[in-house]
C-alpha cells in the first residue's frame, strides 16, 4: 500500500522548490503517475465491451487511496472539460475537488502527464463506481471515529458536520428556527463526524466553539465551528448532543448517535455496476437488464453532446 502512505503533494514545483520540499513533491508525482497508469489498466481488465465490473474501482482505491484517486480522475475531467462523454454531474463533482496548477517553464501544466487517457464515456461510467468507494471509504471512517468516541473512557467531545450533499444543501449553516420552521429536525444520516477529542474538566460548548474558530487542531480537517454544526459530548458515559445556534447551542435530546452507529449500513445503492458516473442510482432491479455502454457510446456519438452550562452571545462571528 505505498502509494496510499505517500501524501497527495497540494504544492506546485515552484512551491516546493522555496519550501525545500521538492522530495515530497516528486515522491507524490510519482504516485500520481502510478495511479494514473492503475487507472487505466484498471479500466481496461474490467470492461467487457458491454459493462465495466461492480468492483472496477475498488482495487485502485485501496492501493493508491480515495484523496490520490479522486484528484487524478478530478484532473483529467478538468483537463478535458471540451469532451461531452463526460456527463454534467461527473464535470460538477470534478469542480469539486481541489486541483493545483503546476506550471513548468514553458507555461504548460505539469499535471497534464496525469491525464486518463481511457476512453471518457467507459472512464465516465469508472468514475461513478470510483465516487461510490469514495463513499464507501468515508462512511466506513466515520463510524470508526463515531465509535472511538461513543466507546472512550474518559470524557469527550465530537464535532459533527453536516456531508456536502444535494440534500443537506439547504441545511447547511441554516439555525436550528429555519430547521423547525422547514418541519426538519437534524438527522444523524447527514453528518460526518469529523473529529474527537477529549474533553477536560473546566471546559464547556462555548470553549469549544472558540477553540474550533481561532485554535483549531492542526490535524482537524473540517471547517470552522459553524451554524449547522453538531457537538456531541461525552461525560461520565452520558452522550449529549448540542445544535451550533445562531446565537448559543441548543440541546438535541432527540438526536443519537449511538443508535445510529447500531444501526449503521452502506448508504449507497445495490446497483455498483451502473456505468453513468452518479453516485445515487437507486436500487438495482434483477428484472431489468444491465444497461450497455455500448448503447451509451453510440448515443453519445449521435448527440454529442453538561459541560458548562450553556450560554449565548448575540452573533457568531469569530471566522
């Protein structure tokens, strides 16, 4: 599993260069490479001529990880935004996902070299099974932190964030007024849990909010403590949950993680062997055939197209 121990570089040559850090820079362009050679053998040994196999994308991801993966197939969407046999939502996801420009002296883009050169329509359909382990690897993570909390000795705290979805959109930095207002109540579903941590004696919700504002850890990934955020609190084997408010927090006594964690299952659909690139095509019907990408080809040629007790402040605005 080298390629996945092997940091994604975020940096340019230039950048590495001033920074001393050109070794870091090119053991990830090598990788990059690697995983982009993977990519393509991958697409090759699991297309038939007709479908691409449920786990084309899942050997690839585990070898060279989901960040590694993501960003190479990201970087050839972007590099060839003119080709239509990507679908929109395959080009929106691609958006999505950071991608460093990395000029040489030329001016030419150094990240060209790891371009997918798979047929786009096959390597479209390749992308929607990768997107799918991608989900696969986050959720399988996010019940491992869930757990490491929900099973901790010592007093703690999480942070819940809400996943960047089509359907927690709306949500998203909403305060908890417009949630009840919309007739919604936070659900457990769509959030991550993104960190954890232990909560010592003396500290409270609002000291968290600040440390997750203007200290935050130097491996915490998320965003800044947010309207729409959830903190979850550990103490003395009781679990309590609190809503990041417009103004303070407010308790969530119906909200638990742990019986989500019970009840947790893949929340993706049965149907891996989809070749459209979107994440959620719904339940597989074993009545109805596999559709062909042969079929998609042709088309596509046709168209072309109780910490401290919990206290309020008149805005949140530490960011």
């Amino acid at each position: 599993m080298e390629g996945e121990k092997v940091p994604v570089y975020m940096h340019s040559a230039a950048y590495a260069r001033e920074h001393g850090e050109l070794e870091q820079y090119r053991s990830s362009r090598r990788v990059n490479i690697a995983c982009k050679n993977a990519i393509e053998e991958a697409v090759r040994d699991n297309f038939d001529g007709m479908h691409l196999k449920e786990d084309a994308a899942k050997a690839v991801v585990q070898e060279y990880g989901a960040e590694r993966v993501a960003y190479i197939l990201a970087d050839t969407v972007r590099y060839k935004d003119w080709d239509r046999r990507f679908s929109s939502d395959t080009k929106s996801w691609a958006e999505s996902i950071p991608i460093v420009s990395d000029p040489d002296s030329t001016g030419t883009d150094r990240s060209g070299r790891y371009v997918v050169e798979s047929h786009p329509a096959i390597l479209n359909g390749f992308i929607g099974l990768a997107r799918k382990e991608f989900a696969r690897a986050k959720e399988e993570k996010n019940q491992e932190i869930l757990k490491a909390f929900l099973e901790s000795e010592k007093d703690s705290y999480a942070i819940l964030q809400l996943k960047q979805t089509e359907e927690t959109a709306q949500e998203c930095f909403m305060n908890y007024k417009w949630l009840r207002n919309h007739g919604k109540e936070p659900q457990m579903e769509h959030y991550d849990v993104v960190y954890t941590g232990r909560l010592h004696s003396g500290k409270g919700l609002e000291d968290l909010f600040v440390q997750f504002n203007l200290f935050r850890p130097d491996d915490f990934t998320g965003h800044s403590l947010s309207v729409s955020d959830i903190v979850a609190l550990r103490q003395g084997g009781v679990v309590s949950c609190y809503y990041v408010d417009s103004v303070g927090f407010c308790k969530l006594p119906d909200f638990h993680p742990e019986n989500y964690l019970k009840n947790a299952e893949m929340l993706l659909e049965d149907d891996l062997s989809m070749v459209d690139g979107v994440v959620n095509n719904g339940p597989k019907n074993p009545e109805k055939e596999r559709p062909s990408v042969r079929e998609k080809l042709k088309n596509t040629q046709e168209l072309m197209p109780s910490a401290k007790p919990v206290t309020h402040r008149k805005e949140r605005g530490l960011e």
